[in-house]
C-alpha cells in the first residue's frame, strides 16, 4: 500500500474513501467535492510530489447500481512511486467535476476526451469540446453504457451527416497550420473558414 | 457525336465498317494509355497502407504496372486507393479528394474495412467506402496481400481497356451528391450497411 493513501485520510479525513491495492497499484478513492484540493495537495506537498499526471479517464460499469468512476493516474517522476485517484460519479445524475488543468497543464486534452465519450463536464476547464468526434455530433457519448453500439441515428442519416460536414471545421483557427497565415489566404478559403461551425477567428471584428 | 454512336451500333455493315475500325483503334491507343499509366492517389488510413506500400515497394513493385509515380495530390491522379478503414470525420475529406481528382478517375476500394466497413461495425465507421464515393474494384482481404491489391490493379486495367470513348452514357462517377447530400438514396445505404458475418450476433443495446 502507497504511504500516500495513509497521509492522505491524515489530512483530509472524510474526503478521502476507502483505499484498496490492486495489482500492485494503490486506488484512493477521493469524494468529488474535495478533488481539487487533494491533487493540489498530492502535487505540491513535499514527500509527495506528484508532478506528472499519466491519464485521465473514465470507466463505465455493466452493473447499472455501480457508480461511474473517473480515474487519475498520477506518478511521481522525483519519488518514482504511482497512485491511483478515482472519483465516483452517479451515472443518471450530474456529471459535473472540477477540471484539473490549473494543475497539470496535459490535463487539458485528456479531460477533452473524457467529456467527448462520457459527457463528463470539467467546471473550469478552458476549452471543453469534444476531441474525437466531430463537434457537431448529436448521437450523444459513444462509451456511455446506455449508447448503441451502432450510433443512435440510421447508417444513411449518419453518412448524410458526415458529409454535410465541413472538415475545416473540426479544427480551431489555433490548431490549424494557416492561422498565422490567415491574412494572407485567399478571400473564400477566409469565408470558408470563417462559416466553419468553430466561430473562433483571431484577427476578426 | 450522336450519329459516330448510331454508326458504331450497326458496324457489321460494309459503308461503317471502316469507321468502326477506326474508333476501335482510337480506343485501343487511348485505354491502353490510360491503363497503362495509372498514376495513384493513395488515401491510406490504416494497416492495408502498410500492404500498399509492400506494394509499391521494389519487391512487388506497382511500377511494373504503369504506377511509376505516387500522385500526392489529387489532381495528379487518376486512381484513388483507399487503404484501410474510413471513419465517419474522414468521409468528407474523401469526398473532397474525389471531387478534385480530374476525370477520368477510378477508385480502388482496398482491404474489408473499406469495403464493407470489415470488424469495425460501430458508431464511428464507413461501411464501406461505396457510400462516399463510386468504387470500381473491391480487393477483399483484411489486410490484401501485395498480390492481391496487384490483382485488382490488372483487374482495373482489365475494365479500363473495355471503355470506349464513343459510349456516350453519363459516367458514373460523375454522378455529384444530390440535394441531401448523399451519393445513394438513403435506403440504399442503409441496406449497404447493415450487420452481415460475425456481427448480425451483436445488437443494439440501449
């Protein structure tokens, strides 16, 4: 068992669940309300130390009574020690929690990803979309238990979809190579962009 | 141009005779350019791109067949390869990239993901690249040996060489999308791209 799962219900009492070892990993599992603080804590605090966080994500059960669990893998690159933080979400109720991207900057896109397949909203987050799938997609979260394995719309509705998408569009001016070229492009690649659903154009009135 | 047509279909008569002939040997000196010269346009997404390259390189080695030179951009390019499984964010880059190709284009549908959507019957994926684009060969396999993918190749220059410049029927491949959008009437694609082998056992679930 990892000290930190000790040190941890020392200083946050009854934030901090039940503690368990699996396979050589220590799990914590860590009330919602006081995520923020907990990592912040595990980050900072001298003999702790986690500075890196491996991954974010989300595991669904088929046993509809289990709770939806987020899941953060923290490592210590100084201390060379992992520890496993899970936070249990009700599936049917609010899926909203704290954004953990003031703290580790690569959380940013694993959380993007997190929301695109579960709908989990990170409050904070600074700019929460979805990652894999397009941003206009209406099916709903494709690892959500409850979704078809097939998507919620029929295979024509779905193609007619994806064709009427603009593939610009996926990406934000940001993200695209042409940003800091963006004066210089031709007039209707400029309107293209511009009609494009992402609505972020620097340099625009 | 109507009336070369009306000529060609009664060449067995003496005054057309000639003039059949010569479209022939127009045909002939045009198809076998054409099939001869394939320049590809490889769209590879997936593990068949590792097979196409296989293909490609000096082992198998395309090149025998008139693929000397990988177009990289559409309008250099006569054949459209897609290799490996397309996903629904792909399927208007696809769309885009045939549009631009100048005609005459064909397109080779490689491996079972691209043409029938393969293992990967779920919400994110093209079943079968037929619904985006007109195909005209299938190369099953999952992936296609270099073989096979050579295979549909000469099985192209094969459908190359049966075209006639003379036919004046409406290519197929020029037909654009219609007003919804789509390629095929819905119905169609979604008869397509229903569960078939291994995955009329899975269900809809929810």
């Amino acid at each position: 068992m990892n000290p930190s799962a000790e040190a941890l219900r020392a200083t946050f009492g009854g934030a901090i669940g039940r503690a368990v070892e699996s396979c050589g990993d220590t799990i914590v599992y860590v009330d919602r309300a006081a995520l923020l603080d907990v990592m912040a804590w595990l980050r900072d605090t001298p003999g702790q130390q986690y500075d890196y966080l491996v991954d974010v994500t989300a595991v669904e059960y088929r046993d509809r009574e289990r709770p939806l669990e987020l899941v953060y893998n923290l490592r210590s690159l100084e201390r060379r020690t992992d520890l496993r933080v899970k936070v249990e979400l009700d599936p049917r109720g609010d899926l909203a929690i704290d954004s953990v991207v003031a703290l580790w900057r690569g959380a940013d896109w694993l959380e993007r990803e997190v929301y695109d397949m579960f709908g989990v909203t990170f409050r904070g987050h600074p700019d929460l979309r979805r990652i894999l799938m397009w941003e206009t997609y209406a099916e709903g979260y494709p690892l959500r238990k409850d979704f078809p394995l097939r998507g919620r719309f029929s295979r024509a509705e779905q193609v007619r979809q994806a064709l009427n998408a603009n593939p610009e569009a996926h990406y934000s001016m940001e993200e695209l190579s042409i940003a800091e070229a963006y004066d210089e492009l031709p007039p209707d690649m400029r309107e293209r962009l511009r009609r494009g659903e992402r609505d972020k154009i620097p340099n625009s009135e | 141009m109507k009336r070369v047509l009306e000529t060609k279909e009664v060449s067995g008569q003496s005054p057309n005779y000639l003039l059949a002939k010569f479209q022939d040997l127009i045909d002939w000196a045009v198809n076998s350019s054409r099939a001869n010269s394939l320049w590809p346009m490889p769209f590879g997404t997936a593990c068949c791109a590792i097979e196409f390259m296989a293909t490609a390189a000096s082992r198998y080695d395309f090149a025998r067949f008139g693929m000397e030179r990988q177009a990289f951009s559409p309008r250099q390019a006569d054949v459209l390869i897609c290799a490996g499984r397309l996903p629904f964010k792909l399927a208007p880059v696809i769309r885009r990239i045939y549009d631009q190709m100048p005609q005459p284009k064909w397109v080779i549908s490689m491996g079972a993901c691209a043409s029938t959507g393969g293992i990967f019957d779920n919400y994110a994926m093209v079943q079968g690249i037929d619904t985006i684009v007109p195909v005209d060969v299938y190369v099953p396999g999952c992936p296609p040996r270099p073989e096979g993918l050579l295979y549909g190749v000469l099985l192209l220059h094969k459908k190359i060489r049966g075209e006639s410049l003379f036919d004046r029927t409406p290519r197929r491949d020029e037909q654009p999308l219609d007003e919804r959008g789509l390629r095929l009437p819905p119905e169609q694609i979604d008869e397509i791209s229903e569960p078939f082998g291994n995955s009329i056992h899975q269900f809809r679930s929810g």
